[in-house]
C-alpha cells in the first residue's frame, strides 16, 4: 500500500456491501458492469451498494450508517479495503470495489467533494483472499448464542458496550433512516449501553460485528464515538502483528513440509460411510469434508475437531483413518486413559469388520510378549490402525509409514508429549478431538496457525441433560437412583477419593437396598478395572461408584444419571465432561451436582455459569467462559493480557488471526 496523499477527483463512485458475493467479483468486472451497477444501487440491489455523487446531498451520519451496514470497519488509521476513517466533515474510505481509496470532505449535508488516494490495491488476488477469511473469522469469532441482559459485547468499530436485549421497535426518528424494514415497519435490532447512557442499535445480519467479551478483569465502557476506542484498537493491531510474525517464525517449518496429496476417497471409505447406523448431522459431514480437503492439499493438516460430548467425534475419527488407510498409510489413535482405548478398540473392531484392514491395541492392558508382537507388526507395516495410551509414545514404538495421528481429549496431554509424535515424521497429518479445548489450543485454533471444525449439532433424537443444582442430601441421593433403577437404567456416582469409595458403596446399598454397587478407580489393576467397565456395560451392576477416571469418553447409552457428590471441588471444563457421560441415548436424562453449604465465589460462578449452558452443543461457549473464570493465565502470556482485557478474547483473537494472514500474503505463502 502507498501513501494517502490526494490523487485526482471524481464525481460518482459506488461503494459495494463486503459480502461472498461481491468478493468473488475482481475489480475489472465493477469497471466493466458499472453502469449496470448504478442502476442496481438505486433498484434491487439497495443496501448492498452505495451510490454517492459530489454536490449532492448526504446526510453524514446516514453515510457514516450506511458504511457501517454495509460492513465496513471503523479504524483509526485507513491501511487496507474494507476499512474507514471520520475526522470531523472527512471520511475516509477504502472500498472493495474500487483500485484505490477514496476521500469525501463533506460541507454540511453535502458531499462537496470525493477524491482518489493514492493509498492503492497491489495485489488484488491477496486483498480479496484476506476479505473472504475476514467475512468468515468474523462470523466465528461472534458466538451470540445465549446472550443475556447485562452481558459484555464488542462492537468492532464503538469498543465494549452492555448488551440490554433484542428489540423490534424504536424511536420513528431513528427507524426512518433504516432501509430495507420489514413490511410491518419492524426489524430487530441488539440494543448495547455506552458511557453516559449511550445506547447504539445494531439491525440484525450484522452479527459478524459483534462478539461476546470474554476478558480477565472488568472491562472499561467508553461514550460512543470516543477516539480512544479506535487508538486501542490500532494499538492492538500493532501488538498482534508482532506477535504473528513470532508464531509464524515457530510454524513455518510444518507449513513448509510437503508430502504427496491424498487422492479422493475410495471404497473402503464408502463402505464405511454406508454401514455407519446413524444419520450424519450436517456439522459431522462438514468436519468429515474439511478432513478430506486437508488431506489432499501437499502440506500436512493440523485440524482440531471441537465437538460437545457424544456428538459423534470418533466416527469423524474413525473415517480419518480409514482414508488413510487407503492411501497406504498407517495412523494411530491417541487415548488418555486405558479405558477409553479399550472402548475405542471395541468400536473399531466392529465398525470395520469384515474390511481388509488390521486394527491393534497398544497399552498396558498387553503382557510383554503381546507388545512386543504389535510392535514387530507396527515396524513391518501390517498393522494399518493403532489405539493406544501414552505407551505409543516410547521410543520402541517404530511405524513403517505413518500418516495420521488423532489425539482424543487432546487437553489431556502436554505440549511435550504432543511434539514427541510431531517429531515422528515432519509431514504428519494431525487431527485433534476435544469438546472443551483448553485455551492455548482453542487460541491456535481461532487465529488460523490451527484449523478448526465445530460440530456443535446434535444428534438427531437427542435431548438435553437436566441439570440439578443443590445441597448434598441423602434424600436426593436417594431418589435419583431410585428413579434410574426403576426404569431399568444406570448410574454413575462420583466421589472423588479413593481411600473411602468402599464405603461409599456400603451406605449406598444401605440406604437402598436391593441396589448393585461397584467401585471404580485409578489404582486398580488395569485389567481388573478394564473387566469391571465391562461388566457395568453388560448391566451387571445398577451403580458405579468411581473417580474422575470416568471424565473422558466412557459411551454407555444405559446410563442416564450422574451424581457427583461435591461438585465445588471441579473445574467448569472438568464438570461438564462429566455431565457429557451421561444423555447418550434418547432418554430423558440427569446431571446432579451436590455441594456443600459453604461455596468460594468462583466454584459458584462456575455451577451456575454450567447450569446456563444446559442446552445441547454448549461445550464451546463452556471453554470460552472457563477462560474468563481462571483467568489469564498461560493463555497467551502476560505481555498479551492487557490487550485482551482491552478489546476481549474474541476480537484479540480475529486480529491475531487476520495478521497472520497478511503475514503469510506478505511471506508469498
């Protein structure tokens, strides 16, 4: 980009709505259809294009309106398209149809004058490649799902306000300038409170500049137009840009490693998709592609796969894999516990039967010579699918081709450990599970080094998990599993020590007679605990009484009720995946987090901030809140803390985001 100094005048200019559709367009095809686009913006397509002419008059809070509407940001600086500035009677504009920016010196209510700058496009297919991941981060980045009155939102160009709720209708002074209404004369609009009881209304459809505050401390509301907004704003920019040139410096040797593209999945995949017993929901199937795309372009994938429990992240998994296969290469899952790699393996063994693949198990569950024979088989290359738990990563384990590792739970293992299997092969393909990711990964996902796929929709028949919140009580205890054996279910109940779960299991047959009870933990011997989970699953017994061991990936669809005894004692991202091991099926089922009478403020906001996200696919927005009640911490460093304090997470992150972008445009990546 050059400098902003005046190049020559003109008298009519047409700026366009920042839209997919209008992106696709280059800037020969405006010079070329101009005409026609002059017509359009006084027909059909008003709102979307914006015809201004000197000497005529503009209203320049209108223009100021429109520019916003049309989804231009304000910035304090003009530096790229998309962008404006206002100073005064002067209005800055960088339009995306245009070869440079522009400026419009406004005299009252008139446009007095439009002039180029010189501030120009040099490469235009980079410009519009930026605008589209801009158009998208944005919608990403928003996550207005379950706002609530008094919460903290960012405007991109007015900075922190307080969201007061959604409206329909407003002063007629005002709603006369809004374009488009409805017929009835109604649109709806987020009602946001500023400083001194300035209030802004943004119309529905421009979500995308709005996002949900998500910060360490309280965070400082200013009066609408004031300038510091836009200076924090240029602030920040100029952090994240340095620090995206540090994160590309750390990536660039992955980025750079190629290997050869996969080709288009064949019939083992098909066979595959065709025996899955459910119908895929629409997110799985988006997942499922964007794996698929990944995999055929020349450099090797980094995706996390963020999905709420039990909406079907290991079938995503499993057909990974597959496709792998068929490529000639190997893979291998990842488990955090003995028991989730046990369950895995069971999956896998059925799912592909009857298909020429070989799947194995690696873990302590094995005896030595077992081991030593998987791992023989793993070096000669007949083993195409392994499962195991951090026994995988001893240096005995050699894979002859591998191409794809899946991590499950991947907050579940250190950074270290993750780099032990990077260090496998610099062109491995990398594919991360996780319903609460933790935050250094959930950042890295968000500002593009990490690609992301929600699959936030449930499956079809699926019914929320009712959460119950009280004092613990052995009446409650005793009628919530009362409830699950009569209608011939099961029940997990947590308590979390292991010396006193014996006795746990006595007073609860005690105080139930007839109820079968076993005990569940970490120091049994594996195979023993391995045999009780199975057992359980075949419905031997009515209640488990277990550790934290049951947190990640137990599937039992019979289960429907879960106590955990002192739920004070969790972590918000730890308590809701235990709320995910139960509701797997379509019966109605319950979640019963019991404390004591005593709460510290936190273990309070984190009950009732899960409590908030009782519906189906919050596991998403639990993450983003889990941030905003430990704070800070390793997120992102302290240097950076102060800027997500100022502008929230979500806005911190689109920025950290678009700059690595511009980076690699910059880089010619």
């Amino acid at each position: 980009m050059e400098t902003t100094h005046p190049k020559k005048s003109t008298s009519r200019v047409l700026i366009a709505n920042i839209t997919p559709y209008f992106l696709e367009k280059g800037l020969v095809w405006f010079e070329e259809h101009e005409e026609e686009m002059v017509k359009a913006a006084q027909g059909f397509l008003a709102g979307q294009l914006m015809l201004c002419e000197a000497k005529q008059p503009y209203h320049l809070s209108e223009f100021l309106r429109e520019l916003d509407e049309l989804g231009y940001e304000k910035v304090f600086r003009l530096e790229h398209p998309g962008e404006f500035t206002h100073l005064g009677g002067q209005v800055q504009v960088f339009p995306i149809n245009t070869r440079n920016a522009l400026r419009f010196e406004f005299l009252g209510n008139t446009i007095e004058s439009v002039e180029q700058l010189k501030l120009a496009v040099e490469d235009e297919e980079s410009v519009r490649r930026l605008l589209k991941k801009r158009f998208k981060s944005q919608k990403l980045f928003s996550d207005l799902k379950g706002l609530k009155k008094g919460d903290y939102i960012v405007h991109l160009d007015h900075g922190v306000g307080r969201f007061l709720g959604i409206c329909e209708q407003i002063e007629h002074t005002f709603r006369l300038l809004v374009k488009n209404e409805h017929e009835e004369g109604k649109i709806r609009y987020y009602a946001l409170e500023y400083a001194a009881g300035d209030k802004l209304f943004v119309p529905a459809g421009l979500e995308r500049k709005l996002s949900r505050y998500v910060g360490f401390t309280e965070p400082a509301i200013l009066r609408l137009g004031a300038a510091s907004w836009q200076k924090t704003k240029g602030r920040v920019r100029e952090e994240v840009e340095r620090l995206a040139k540090e994160l590309l410096a750390l990536y660039a040797k992955k980025e750079t490693a190629g290997r050869e593209p996969y080709a288009a999945p064949g019939e083992l995949s098909q066979k595959v998709a065709v025996s899955f017993p459910y119908q895929e929901t629409e997110d799985q199937l988006r997942a499922i592609k964007d794996i698929e795309k990944d995999l055929q372009k020349s450099h090797p994938m980094d995706r996390i796969v963020c999905g709420d429990v039990g909406f079907g992240k290991t079938e995503i998994a499993l057909r990974a894999m597959v496709y792998a296969s068929e490529q000639g290469y190997q893979s291998v899952l990842l488990c955090p516990t003995t028991i989730l790699a046990h369950q895995h393996m069971q999956t896998f063994s059925e799912r592909l039967h009857g298909l020429p693949l070989r799947v194995e198990i690696l873990s302590r569950l094995q005896n030595k010579k077992e081991q030593l024979e998987t791992l023989r088989n793993l070096k000669r290359g007949t083993i195409d699918i392994l499962i195991g738990t951090h026994r995988v990563l001893s240096s005995d384990v050699i894979f002859k081709n591998l191409g794809l590792l899946v991590i499950d739970d991947e907050q579940r293992f250190g950074v270290k450990q993750k780099e032990k299997m990077r260090q496998l092969s610099s062109s491995i393909n990398i594919l991360s599970l996780s319903a609460t990711p933790i935050p250094r990964t959930l950042y890295m996902a968000l500002s593009s080094l990490k690609h992301v796929s929600l699959v936030q929709e449930p499956p079809r028949g699926r019914m929320a998990v009712r959460i119950v919140r009280a004092m613990r009580s052995k009446k409650i205890i005793q009628e919530a599993i009362k409830q699950e054996i009569s209608r011939k279910g099961q029940v997990y109940y947590l308590h979390n020590r292991v010396g006193t779960t014996s006795q746990v299991q006595q007073e609860l047959e005690r105080i139930i007679p007839g109820a079968r009870c076993v005990v569940a933990h970490g120091r049994l011997p594996e195979k023993k605990l391995v045999g009780i989970m199975e057992d359980f699953g075949k419905k031997k017994y009515d209640v488990l009484v277990a550790t934290t061991i049951i947190e990640n990936g137990i599937d039992l669809a019979n289960v429907n009720t879960i106590i955990v005894e002192d739920a004070s004692l969790l972590g918000l991202s730890q308590a809701y995946q235990l709320k995910g091991r139960v509701g797997r099926s379509h019966a109605s089922s319950f979640a019963y987090f019991l404390h004591g009478k005593r709460l510290s403020p936190k273990a309070k906001l984190r009950l009732r901030v899960l409590q908030e996200a009782e519906d189906l696919g919050s596991g998403y927005r639990i993450a983003l809140r889990d941030m905003e009640i430990r704070g800070a911490g390793n997120l992102l460093g302290r240097e950076q803390s102060g800027s997500v304090n100022a502008v929230g997470l979500n806005l911190y992150c689109q920025m950290l985001s678009e700059a690595v972008e511009r980076e690699k445009v910059g880089e010619g990546a």
